[in-house]
C-alpha cells in the first residue's frame, strides 16, 4: 500500500491527476451550490447542473485512479457511489433518446451492489479496533450502505411502474443530486479539514458547509414529495422513461 499522495509529494501525471481531482471538486462544490439556489428547470440551472454532472465524474474517475495507487478500495467504492447518483439523477430528467431501461437495470445492480458491499464492510468493521476501514467510520458505511438500499429499491420501483412523472421525477433527480452534492462537500470541508490553514479552520462553519446539502435535500423532499409543491419551478413534461 502506497502512503498518501499529496500535491507536495508527487510530480508527473500523478500530480496532473491530483491536481485536476482538486481542481474539478472546487468546480462541483461551486457548481452544485449554484444550483440550489437558481430557478430549478431553467436555462441556468441546466447549464450549471450539466457542469456540476461532469465534474463529479471526473472528479470520481480520478478519485478512482488516485485510491487504486494508495490501494484503498473504500475510495473506489466513493467514485461507484458518485457515478451512480450523478448518473441517475441526470436520466431521471433528461433520458436517453434510445430508452433508459438498460441502463437503468444496471444502474439499480450497481446500487444493490455498493449497499452490500457497505453494509458487509461496515459491520465487519464495526467488531474491529478503532471501528473505521482506512479512515472511514464503520457508521458511515452503514449509512452509505442503508442509502444505497434504498436507492436501489427505488431503481425497482420505477422499473416496474415504466417510468416516473410529475413530483416523484422531480424528487428523484432532486435527492440524487443533493446527495451527489453532500460527498462532494463533505469530502472538502469535512475529509479535509485538517489542512485548512488554522486561521480560517472555524469549525462549525466547515460543518455547516459539508452538511448542508443533506439539510437542502430534506428540505426538497419535504416540499415536493410531502406538500407536492413544485411552484417555480420549469418543468419540462418529458418523463422518465424505463423502456
């Protein structure tokens, strides 16, 4: 097993790729919170939801990459739960010309998959010393593991009802992309928080800022699967379709 890279630690395409991770997480972070806050359905908020979407795959390909070198498999199981929740919720909305359900099959084994595989992990290491696997908490797991569970329930659902419409598609794309957006900020200001420079390392904020996407998405769920309210919004009628 590798030790840790580092930015000051490494030169050549390992350093392009390290580099290039930071760079497209900064993208998502800004991104995806510029997307919370714009009209949701307009011309923007597709614009930045489609860069949001991109930097998170590339962010999760080198994240990849950069976890194989270290040999810590927990990391590639991250860039799985990315590709997943971005993926998902960007069919949701706008699906594929040639009919989504193949994709969708294997989108829902993908999440039956990364449950598993957290919740086998978190509860053998929950018995272990320390109870965390490679700096990941034993609870996180479960909880990523419990998520996934239910994600990939949902996968079924709408394979078997031939598609969603109307608040159940909107809250579909909307927890997806929130929770897309909680790994990406919770990776940089809770994950990283020991190298914020001391000065600036208030610690209530840089928790308020990693949570904050799970606070949004409660708050979404609430309003359009609870109140079924998706006033301001700009719908388009196109629904998502398992064919």
């Amino acid at each position: 097993m590798s030790d840790r890279v580092t930015l000051a630690t490494t030169t050549g395409p390992l350093f392009v790729a390290l580099a290039s991770h930071y760079a497209a997480g900064l993208v998502a972070i800004v991104t995806g919170f510029a997307a919370l806050v714009v009209a949701k359905g307009g011309v923007a908020h597709k614009r930045i939801g489609i860069t949001f979407a991109y930097a998170m795959l590339y962010m999760g390909v080198t994240a990849s990459g950069i976890a194989m070198y270290e040999g810590k498999s927990t990391s590639v199981v991250a860039a799985m739960v990315v590709g997943y929740m971005v993926i998902t919720a960007t069919t949701t909305v706008k699906p594929l010309r040639a009919g989504s359900r193949p994709v969708d099959l294997v989108m829902m084994v993908v999440a039956f998959t990364i449950a598993a595989l957290n919740l086998w992990t978190g509860y053998v290491v929950l018995g272990s010393p320390g109870r965390q696997l490679n700096g990941v908490p034993a609870g996180m797991m479960l909880f990523m593991g419990t998520v996934f569970l239910l994600a990939g329930v949902g996968d079924a659902r709408m394979i078997r009802a031939g598609g969603l419409t109307g608040a159940r598609r909107i809250a579909r794309h909307l927890w997806r992309m929130c929770f897309a957006l909680f790994i990406a900020s919770g990776s940089f200001f809770l994950g990283q928080m020991n190298f914020v420079p001391e000065p600036i390392r208030i610690v209530p904020l840089l928790f308020a800022l990693g949570l904050a996407p799970l606070v949004v998405l409660l708050y979404w769920m609430w309003r359009v699967r609870l109140r079924k309210r998706l006033a301001g919004m700009i719908l388009s009628h196109q629904p998502a379709v398992a064919k």
